[in-house]
C-alpha cells in the first residue's frame, strides 16, 4: 500500500508548481485584459492576443492544476483528453459549416 500512496503523492503538485501555475494564470490574464481595456492596437491583432493567450492559459492549468503529462501514467488521461479535443473540434467545426451551408442556401433561393 505504501508504493500506491506514494506514486499518488508524487501525481499531486507541491506548493511550488501551485504558485507557478497561479502567478502565470495572472500573468496570462492581466496581458490581454490590458490589452481589451487600453487599445493600443488594431482590434484583430487583439483579438489574435487574446487567443494566443488563452490557448497557452488552457496548457498552464492542464499541467500545473491538472497534473497532466507525458509520463507513462498519464497516458489514459493524454488520450482521453485527445479525444475529446478532437470531438469537441469536430462538434463545433461541423455546427458552424452547417450553419453556414443553411444561411448561404437560404440566401441564394
């Protein structure tokens, strides 16, 4: 029972990697909440910063709150969440082409 216990302690994140995570959530937040609130640049720029950052904010919280990484015992997790990823891509990708398909055909006819 004490190997077991241990490599469940070892899964879970020191104090350290918690207020790394935390101190880059803010960071990565701030940034583009700057950015929204005082315009310096062109709104698409913008609008790709916050993007860009809100992707990288996605992978913080998966490996410094979620504990998720490439090591052997994460590999169910990796594919679980690989495959939701690609369901969710396939599930908002095709609701926005049909959309698109009605709206174009209703404007045509």
């Amino acid at each position: 029972m004490s190997s077991h216990q241990s490599s469940v302690d070892a899964s879970h994140g020191s104090a350290k990697s918690y207020l790394t995570g935390f101190v880059l959530s803010v960071i990565l937040t701030v940034i583009p909440f700057a950015l929204v609130m005082y315009p310096t640049l062109p709104k698409p720029m913008t609008a790709a910063i916050v993007a860009i950052f809100a992707v990288i904010q996605i992978v913080v919280h998966l490996i410094y709150f979620l504990h998720l990484d490439f090591s052997p015992q994460q590999r169910w997790n990796v594919t679980a969440l690989a495959f939701s990823a690609v369901v969710i891509a396939l599930l908002v990708g095709l609701s926005l082409w049909i959309m698109y398909s009605v709206h174009h055909n209703m404007l045509a006819h």
